[in-house]
C-alpha cells in the first residue's frame, strides 16, 4: 500500500549524477517579481542571469522584467547558453541579479557562486527544508544571511522533466533572497496567494523540440516526490 503521509510525500531523492530537471511554473517566478523584489523598478537597464534555465521556462519570465537575461545550464535542453555555472568563469558582477531555482544538491555552490556574480541580488526557489540545516547556517546564512525569505502561501507543483498544469504536491517551496543594498537581518515574508491571478494560458505550451525530446526519452516521467 503506498504511504501518503505528508513526511514521505514531501521527500525528494534524486541520483547523484541527476540533472534535477523540475521546471519552475512560470506564475511562481512571476510571484517573485510583482509580490517580492524591485516591486516596481524593472528597467530596461536591469539584467539578469539564470543560470539553470533547463527549457527556459523561467528565463522566458525574466524576459518580460528584465532588459537582458543570460541563460544557462549544464546540459544543452534547447535553450540558453551550455555551461557549467559552479565551475565556469563569470566576472564579479557581472549581473544585476542571479535568480533561478537550482540542483537541490548544488544549492549551495549556486549561491555562493551568484553572490559573487550579482551586483544587485540573488533569488534562489528552493524547497522550505532548506532553511533547516545545521550545514547551510554555517556555510551560507551566518556568514551571508540573506534578507528575505519568501514562503509561498500556495504550492508550487514542479513534475520532473515537463510543466504540467494539473500536478499537485506536498512540498512546500520558498523563494530565499539576497539583497545586497540592504543591511537589515533577515525577515521572513509570504507569497501571497497568486497563481490565478499571475498564470497565462500558453504558460504551459510546450516547444516543438522539447515536445519531440520527452517522447523519444526512454526514461518515465517521475514526481517530484518520492512515493513509497
């Protein structure tokens, strides 16, 4: 019988060597652009890089806020520039903000990395679990507290490999924010209920290419979670 506790359905267990493929809805990146960061202030001046941009789903976003926006990932999806973001060479800031939703196992190395390279910020969506460790509070946020943490108030469904507008989860999933020309501590704050409101009918086309990429794949189709 399959255990649905919320304890196992939250869990998340991907293979070492996994390019942790999980497309960021777009109504959730655009939640972080009109609920919690520059609120208002997107120029045709401001760039932004994403650099685990998979099909673009995100950066695709980003497009609609950002002058410029560089986008990347290790492996060629079809989209965006291929490159290693931990291991590569990037100027120190050489961007206004780094937002994307990272390798849960690279979280880390992506946010030292992208406070380095941003001049004005760092986003980062991330599951809520990873505030919880004992490893990250020493390595990130005693040395480099971030000034926000955004909880979505709403799931944010993520299936492996595609978007799909009618998955559901028990995760839950935070936006965590770095703003470098703030110096007050950390503050927690909540996405307010949005996705109605924010989700666009062609959100969830997909590309001709990638369409033609999922059908030959011969892997299946994975939840995000683990279901035992």
């Amino acid at each position: 019988m399959q255990n649905t506790s919320h304890a196992v359905m939250a869990q998340r267990v991907e293979a070492k060597d996994s390019l942790d493929d999980f497309p960021t809805p777009p109504w959730a990146t655009r939640a972080l652009l009109e609920h919690i960061i520059e609120r208002g202030g997107y120029t045709d001046t401001l760039t932004c890089l994403e650099p685990a941009c998979g099909a673009g789903h995100m950066a695709k976003v980003l497009k609609e806020y950002f002058g410029e926006v560089g986008a990347s990932d290790i492996h060629d999806y079809g989209y965006g520039d291929v490159a290693d973001f931990t291991n590569g060479v990037y100027e120190t800031g050489s961007w206004d903000w780094v937002i994307t939703n990272p390798p849960f196992r690279l979280a880390e190395d992506f946010v030292l990395r992208s406070l380095n390279v941003a001049r004005r910020g760092v986003a980062v969506l991330v599951r809520t679990v990873f505030i919880e460790s004992i490893g990250r509070y020493e390595r990130i946020f005693v040395p480099h507290p971030p000034t926000r943490v955004a909880q979505f108030t709403e799931r944010v469904p993520m299936v492996k490999g595609r978007l799909d507008q009618k998955a559901s989860t028990a995760t839950g999933y935070a936006w965590v924010i770095w703003e470098k020309s703030c110096s007050q501590g950390t503050s927690m704050v909540w996405v307010p209920p949005c996705r109605k409101a924010l989700e666009r009918p062609d959100d969830y086309e997909i590309p001709a290419g990638r369409a033609r990429q999922l059908k030959e794949s011969p892997q299946p189709i994975k939840q995000r979670e683990l279901l035992l």
